[in-house]
C-alpha cells in the first residue's frame, strides 16, 4: 500500500501544499510528492524557501 498523501504549510503566510492536489498554477502536478519537489523551490505566496514548510494534518 503507498503512503498516504501528506500537507504541507508555509511557516510565514500558511500557504498549504497538498500532495495530492499539487499545485497545477506551480507547474506541479497532482499526485507530486513534497520530496519530488526542487530544493530551490519556494512558496508561491511569499518566497519562503521550501525548507521552512512544515509538515500538518488538517
């Protein structure tokens, strides 16, 4: 069984990355897991490095 889908959050505006949804308007398809994502990605909202997202449950 593959691991659940995982929610991430931006710790300076909230922004929230669903794996499951993507991010479509990123260029980052549905389904794309936090670790496939580029290191040098940042948060669409505010700039914050994807090194200071955090991992939450909704």
């Amino acid at each position: 069984m593959a691991d659940a889908y995982k929610t991430w959050q931006c710790r300076t505006c909230g922004y929230i990355y669903e794996e499951e949804k993507g991010a479509p308007d990123e260029g980052i398809a549905p389904g794309t897991r936090w670790a496939d994502i580029a290191d040098d990605w940042v948060c669409p909202m505010c700039g914050t490095a994807k090194a200071d997202f955090d991992m939450i449950e909704l």
